[in-house]
C-alpha cells in the first residue's frame, strides 16, 4: 500500500511543478484540469508527508535507544518518543487505506431527487408528502437549498409525484443512499375502519450533470408549453409558463412547472433533462461492471425496499444496515443525519474490504 502511496506523492509534487510553468498556467483549460486532479490527491500526501516524517522521527528514535553512551533518562524519553510515534502513525496508516478508496465521483456534485407516488392510492401520495417535508427539514437544518422543480397535488394534499433539487457541499454524497422503495405501515387517514395499511413511495436521486458532461441538440428536444398539472397557485392556472420537454432520441418527457417565467421554466427542465441523460449513460456503465456493485449499500434501484416506517411502534428501519430506530417522529421531522452517516460509514467499510494493497 506504501508503494502505491509514494507514487501519488511522486504525482502530487509533480503537478505542483508542472502548474508553475508559464505554458500552463496561460492554459486555463489545462490548468483547470491539472488543478482538479491535484486537489484530489493533496488529502493523501498531505497525510503521506507527516507518515514520513515521523518515520525518519523513529528511526533516529531508535538509534538514540541504540546508543550506548546515552545515559538512562535521555533513553527513557527517546523510547516514549517512539511509542507515541508509532502509534500516531498505525492511526496515519489506517487513514491513508481509507483515503485510497476509490472515491464516486459523483459525490461533490447537487442532487436532483424524485419522489413518486407507488402501492397505496391516496395515501400513497400522502406519504410521498410527508417524505417531501422530512428531506426538506433536514435541507433547513443542513444547510442546503432546496428548490421544487415540478410537483404533480392530490386534493387531500398529497404528491403523485415532486422533482426537486438539492444544491450544497457534497449533497449527493448524502442522499445517494436514499435511492429506493420507502415503504410505510400506518393506518391511513382515509380508512374509517381503522385497519393499518401498507404503502410505498419511490426515490430516485440523480447527481446533477453540468451542459459540460452532457451535450444535447437542439434539433433532439421537442418543446410545448402547457398550463401546471399541479394546484400551483393562481398566477400558473392562468398562463401556460409550464413546459415540457420531449427528447426524441430517448423518449424522455420532462415538465416543468416552479417558475412564472416560461423561459425560466425552460431551464430547469433541460437541468432534469440533462440530470436523467447522465444517469442513464451512468447507468450503463455499471452495468458493465456489476460486480463491483456488490460492496455498496444499494444499487440505487428504485424497486429495492430499502427502508421501513412504522407508525404504531413508532419504528424505522433501515432494511440494508439492519438498523432500527425508536425516533420515528424526530425522523420524520428531519432528523436524518446520524442514519446517513451510519450508511456512508457500513458503505466505506464494506468498500475497504475489496481493497487489495
């Protein structure tokens, strides 16, 4: 692992050099490009750096224990020295294994989200609400911004479906793992006799593409516009600013509905557009390495039960980490955060474990 270490810090201290050099940085493509991969490895020299130091610092630790004209109390605090070392560096090395995983690329990037109404008719949809609010409370107290794309009421105030976006540092990295089937037990407020039903919502979450990684022609987008399929307020009902879009080559329909302006709605559709044509050549990809879909927590597959809601027992459950929690009221206001970092750590851990060094 060492050996492979050294080399990315052969890398690093390369591109330092490399983006001194006039040639470069007159090239901004170019040194955006160098900018961006040096930024990536500078966390794993960085560590490497002290890791070397302090072996050099052991080793003249060592010879100093070695020396036989060194009195007793200089040998003593050169051997505490080395023990303090040592272990400072066991810790630096299980930190560099874990800077060496292959990081998803996707995980710096915003997040379109999805949710749809699935098994469960009426309240079906509104659970798909209250998902809606549970992500948008915990967006307030994370600190990221939301912003609805395009959303498709009830009349009791449910959501056939909504699309919105996520925008923040390192947003995909936390909701990725929210990909898949929710699924509640409650008794619903539309059944008189009191009976607990269980439904489903899905969820889709899909790292936002820039116009940079997807180019889409003009000549392949078919453009309407059309009056909100949701209640959307009055201003809306009464001018067709919706639009939809259709993309001839895939199939693909977008609609879009969250702004007054027609031109502004034009935008965030071609933003959903661009987010699902990415996610569909991601996609692909992985299809082609499968296997290495076996260490992740989920496949992001929207048919994957991947978490349950229990109103009576007032009960979550996390069906792929096997983790349950008696909060469920907390969660559902928001208070997500500590089962996402139990995800993402049961995902680096099973990640480390396909590791060979």
């Amino acid at each position: 692992m060492l050996n492979k270490v050294a080399k990315i810090f052969d890398r690093f201290r390369e591109l330092e050099q490399m983006m001194q050099l006039p040639g470069v940085a007159s090239d901004g493509q170019k040194y955006a490009r160098l900018m961006k991969e040096y930024n990536q490895i500078s966390p794993i020299a960085e560590v490497y750096s002290v890791y070397e130091q302090n072996e050099k610092d052991i080793r003249d630790a060592r010879l100093l224990m070695e020396d036989a004209s060194m009195d007793a109390e200089l040998r003593s605090l050169a051997e505490e020295e080395l023990y303090a070392l040592t272990d400072k560096n066991k810790a630096l090395y299980e930190q560099l294994k874990l800077l060496l995983v292959p990081k998803d690329e996707n995980d710096g990037k915003n997040v379109l989200i999805e949710i749809r109404q699935g098994t469960g008719g009426e309240e079906a949809a509104l659970f798909a609400a209250d998902i809606y609010r549970m992500y948008s409370m915990y967006c307030a107290s994370a600190g990221f911004k939301l912003q609805v794309l395009s959303a498709n009421e009830t009349e009791l105030g449910g959501l056939k479906e909504i699309v919105f976006s996520v925008a923040g540092k390192d947003a995909y990295s936390k909701f990725k793992f929210e990909s898949g089937t929710h699924r509640v037990q409650r008794i619903p407020v539309t059944e008189s006799n009191g009976k607990i039903q269980t439904s489903a919502v899905t969820v889709a979450v899909l790292p936002e593409a820039e116009a940079v990684e997807i180019e889409i022609s003009p000549a392949d987008i078919k453009f309407e516009s059309c009056k909100s399929s949701g209640s959307g307020g009055q201003h809306i009902n009464k001018t067709e600013s919706a639009v939809r879009l259709t993309h001839k080559p895939t199939g693909l329909v977008i609609e879009c509905d969250s702004e007054r302006s027609q031109l502004q709605n034009k935008e965030q559709a071609m933003r959903v557009l661009r987010t699902k044509l990415y996610d569909m050549k991601e996609k692909e990809q992985s299809d082609r390495i499968a296997s290495e879909r076996k260490s992740q927590v989920g496949s992001g597959d929207r048919s994957e039960k991947i978490r349950t809601y229990n109103y009576p027992q007032s009960r979550v459950t996390d069906h792929r980490i096997g983790k349950t929690l008696y909060t469920l009221d907390a969660f559902m206001n928001g208070n997500i955060g500590a089962l996402i970092a139990e995800l993402v750590a049961y995902d680096m851990a099973e990640r480390l474990k396909g590791q060979e060094w």
